[in-house]
C-alpha cells in the first residue's frame, strides 16, 4: 500500500478503486506517479478486481505535477522523470480490464493525463480539466500531446494545448473529453455501477480491450490479424463456453460469467 496511492476493492462487484490521497490538492510528486503503476500493477494480479475506478478528493481530482519540484531538474534529470511519468500512465492504460476516472473538482495537467490514460471519463458537473502547462512555458509530458488528440481530434487538441485553458463539463462532455456527466453527490454511484457491469462481464472484455488499443497502433491489415488472433483465443475461455450454451438454452444476456 502506497502511502498516497490506496487501491480498495469492493470484493461483492469485483471493482477495485484507487484513490489519490495526496491533499489538498492531490499534486502529482515522482513518488505518487511510482504508486499509481504500483496499485495499476497490484489491481492486475489480483483475481477479485474486473474493472477498476480512479478517483481523487471531493474538489480536486489532481491538480497537476508538483511544480515545486521542477526548479531541481536539469535536462538529464526531466529526460528521467519523463519516463517515469510515460511508465506509470501506460501501466494504467494496459490494465486488462476496463478503466473509469470519476473526476470531481480539478483534473490538470498530469491529473488530465491520468484521466486520459482511463477508458473512460465520468466528470461531476463541478469538474474542470486542461492541460495548461504551456503557461509555465513547457508542454504536457505524461500523454497528454498524444492521447488528447487521438480522443478529442488533432485540431481540438492544439486548441486546448496551445491556449492552456480550461474547460468545464459540459464542453468537455460535447468535445468528447468527457463520456458522461453526474451530479457531484451522484458521481461516485455512477461510476461504480458502471465499473459493475463490466466487472461482470466475460473474460473477452480484456481481450475486446487488448484487440483496440493494440490494434489502433497498428496499420489496419495487421490490427485485423490481431483481432482474428484474439477472436479465436475467446473460444478457449470458459466464458465462451457458458455464454454460447446460455444463448442457445435462454437467450441474449442471461449468461453468468467466470471470468476465465
């Protein structure tokens, strides 16, 4: 357990949630990045998590990097801690089960990049994101020059890079930043019970993941001999078993999955 990174599991859903505990304003030192590939790692090898939550305080999501730290790096020192940065937020993005950052208050900076590492964003409706590092006269390094893009379109993307403003909930949820908007006092619930669902879900939600986010590397002709790879690999799975039999005996969406 990392001292501002706890993951919790709720053993009834098989949803883990990590926290970020770092108050007040949930700053992203090197030490919180190393604990979120810490918990991202320990959330994968446990049996009992199936999707996972990411969560910060009730007004600040994560506020961004610990600026008070910058002033110590020299070139060799950032060219370091930019991998850390990149290790820590692929961890996350590589999990094998589906991903929902439920972001209150602010996401900035590093705390945006997090949330973009997710599969998912739920905001609350006091939710504010950016990526405002140009203001300090460098650019995002955690993903945020390459995942914002690939979510929101390159032109969108430069806007917000280049301008380092930031946006609310409803017009992060009409750029496609956000995926879904919830009262404050509702937004953890939402998250959770979808985070459920998929937890629920058979083994072939990893491989559905694995098959997307490898294959958008890709050119097409080879990310369609991956997904025919891992479309085969489905049928060795007790779940493909369980839900072909529950589909032919009672139909579409009755069928209890393992997991395996």
């Amino acid at each position: 357990m990392g001292e501002f990174v706890r993951l919790d599991v709720d053993a009834g859903t098989r949803v883990g949630t990590l926290r970020l505990e770092r108050p007040p304003m949930n700053a992203l030192s090197l030490q919180v990045w190393r604990e979120i590939a810490e918990a991202a790692t320990e959330a994968t090898e446990r049996d009992d998590v199936r999707a996972l939550v990411i969560t910060g305080g009730p007004k600040v999501f994560a506020a961004g990097a610990d600026i008070k730290e910058f002033p110590e790096w020299d070139y060799q020192d950032v060219r370091r801690v930019g991998e850390v940065l990149q290790r820590s937020l692929d961890t996350l993005a590589r999990v094998p089960m589906p991903t929902i950052a439920a972001i209150t208050g602010y996401a900035l900076g590093g705390g945006c990049e997090l949330a973009l590492a997710c599969d998912f964003r739920f905001l609350a409706d006091n939710a504010k994101l950016g990526q405002p590092e140009i203001l300090l006269g460098i650019i995002p390094g955690a993903g945020g020059t390459q995942r914002l893009p690939r979510l929101i379109g390159l032109s969108r993307a430069k806007e917000l890079v280049f301008s380092g403003r930031i946006v609310d909930a409803v017009e992060a949820e009409r750029i496609g930043l956000a995926d879904a908007v919830h009262p404050v006092d509702e937004l953890h619930d939402a998250a959770h019970a979808a985070a459920a669902r998929y937890a629920a879900g058979p083994y072939a939600t990893a491989l559905a993941k694995r098959a997307m986010e490898d294959g958008s590397e890709l050119p097409l002709d080879q990310a369609l001999r991956l997904e025919t790879a891992l479309f085969a690999e489905c049928f060795a799975t007790d779940d493909a078993r369980i839900g072909i039999a529950s589909f032919i005996e009672h139909g579409p969406g009755k069928a209890e999955f393992t997991g395996r």
